[in-house]
C-alpha cells in the first residue's frame, strides 16, 4: 500500500509537470500560427516527437506487438482529432481561454465512465456539470474576436473557436479514458510512440487537403523553435508523463491535475501575449475551476486522497 501511494503521489507530481508544460505551450501555438497553418503545425510537432521517441527508446521496440499497435493507433485518432479542434480554434479566439475551455474534459470523464462502465455518476458530477456550463458560457459570450469568425447568436456572439475548442475537449476525455483502460495491460511507453506516430500520419494526411501546399514560411527562426517546443516538450515528455503516471491514478483525479493546464495557460497568454481577462472571464474560470473542485473533492468525501492502487 505504502508502494502504491507513493507512486501516486510520483504520479500527481508528474502530471502536474505535464500540466505546465502543455499550459505554456497554449503561448507557443498561438505565436507559430502566424507561420505555420495549424495541421501542418501538428504534423512537425507530431513528426518531431515520433522520431525522438524512436531514437530514446528504440531497444524497447522490440517489445512491441500487434495489440499494442491497435489500441495505440485508436487512442491516436483521438489524440489527432482533438489537437486538430483545438489548434484550429486557437485561430480564433484567445490561447487563454483556448486553455481553459480544452479543460472541460475534466468535467465529462465521469459522465464516459457512465457509459463505458455502468457507473452512474452521482449528485455532485450533475451539479459540477451545471456550474460548468454556467462557466463556459460566461466566459465564451464575449466580444474579444469580432467579424466573420463569430456566429451571431441573438447578439451573443459565440466565437467559433470557442466551439472547436468545446469539441476538442470531447476528443481529450476519450483519450484519458481508453488510455487508463490500456496502460492496464500495456507498455505505456510503447503505447505513447504508437499513439503519436499514429497522429504524425494523419496530420500529414490531412494538412495538403485541410492547408494547401508546403508552408515554406515554417524555415522561420522563431516558427522552429516554437516547433521544437511543442514536438520535445508539449509532445513527447508531456504525453509520456501522462501515459506513465495516469497508470497508477484514477482517471477523474488525473483529469483533475491534468486541468491545471488552463491556469499556466492564462497566465502564459497574459505575461507573453499581452492578452485582456476581463472580469466577466475571471468570474467563469473560477466557476470552472470550482466545479472542478465540486466534481472532485466531494464535500466530506476522501476519495481524492485515495490512489488508485496497481497491486
């Protein structure tokens, strides 16, 4: 017992590491867009990952099988699908509330689980989701992006990239929780190359018919070392502190770190981006956060302080 909590609380640390990693790059995406068109920009840093990988950890290899392979690729497609929403809508609307919107996945993890495990979610995920949605909505209906990317709703003015963004957190719920249904049986290390080698393929699928032609403006020096950032650090040592430590923690708790990812990402979009929070978008990220807290803390409850145990 005493192993397994102090891998969890290795893992937490972990993931919490992962969470400012990601947090931060919320910056960098934003600054590449301006020479990179977003698929290509998954397909470098995909690309860039893959073959780091590769090269580390080429004798583990040879462990690899075909199961391994499937359920990599699957948890790829939903690696792709959501950086693909997300990276879209940062087009659009702010890398701060890009990152807290993409967090809304801490909410639907319980709800999937539901689903895939007939276990009914009690009261508190029901009232967490409903101050969430309050949340988002408040600090979606805004003005901060204005024109032709903004879908008039009765003068709400939802951003379309705050819509893309919604959908790429339904993407990120999947990928938590087939990867806690995997890393069960499986290498998690192994299970990691194949997942974004299986994204790296299909951004190069995708970015000639989504972008057009080879973006030569990406031989920029400040488009390369933003490459580089997101490929080494947001992609391949963020997503394998995900897939080890997510092994030994339940998958709402390591949502729930994981969701932290949103206040290094408002911070970074402030400091370096010079990016406007009003108080109205203040308001709605502590009501994300706080039903967060609602949905996993539970009032009374120590099921936070319980690890998931492996043995």
């Amino acid at each position: 017992m005493k192993k397994s909590r102090k891998s969890g609380i290795l893992s937490g640390i972990g993931l919490f590491c992962a969470a400012a990693i990601w947090g931060l790059g919320f910056t960098v995406v934003k600054n590449s867009l301006e020479y990179v068109p977003p698929t290509y920009m998954l397909a470098f840093r995909f690309t860039i990952a893959t073959v780091a990988l590769i090269i580390i950890f080429r004798k583990r290899l040879k462990n690899i099988n075909k199961t391994t392979i499937l359920n990599g690729a699957w948890i790829g497609i939903f690696l792709f699908t959501a950086y693909l929403l997300q990276t879209i809508g940062c087009v659009y609307t702010t890398a701060g509330k890009n990152a807290f919107l993409t967090t809304i996945y801490v909410i639907l993890v319980p709800f999937l689980h539901w689903i895939f495990n007939r276990k009914k979610p009690d009261r508190y995920c029901v009232i967490a989701a409903f101050v969430a949605i309050i949340g988002v909505g408040l600090l979606t209906i805004g003005g901060d992006i204005s024109g032709a990317n903004m879908l008039s709703a009765g003068g709400l003015g939802i951003n379309i990239g705050d819509l893309l963004t919604l959908g790429c957190g339904l993407f990120f719920t999947l990928q938590i929780v087939y990867i806690d249904k995997y890393t069960e049986v499986q290498d998690p290390i192994l299970l990691t190359i194949v997942q974004i080698a299986f994204a790296s393929i299909l951004s190069w699928i995708f970015a000639p018919i989504l972008e057009g032609g080879f973006p030569i403006t990406v031989f920029n020096q400040a488009a390369i070392a933003g490459l580089f950032y997101l490929g080494l650090a947001s992609t391949m040592i963020a997503f394998l502190l995900q897939n080890v430590c997510q092994k030994y923690l339940r998958p709402s708790t390591a949502s729930l770190i994981m969701s932290t990812e949103a206040v290094f990402g408002i911070i970074g979009s402030v400091i370096f981006l010079k990016e406007i929070v009003d108080g109205k978008m203040v308001f709605g990220c502590i009501l994300i956060l706080g039903a967060i807290v609602i949905e996993e803390i539970k009032p009374g409850s120590k099921r936070f302080l319980k690890w998931k145990s492996k043995e």
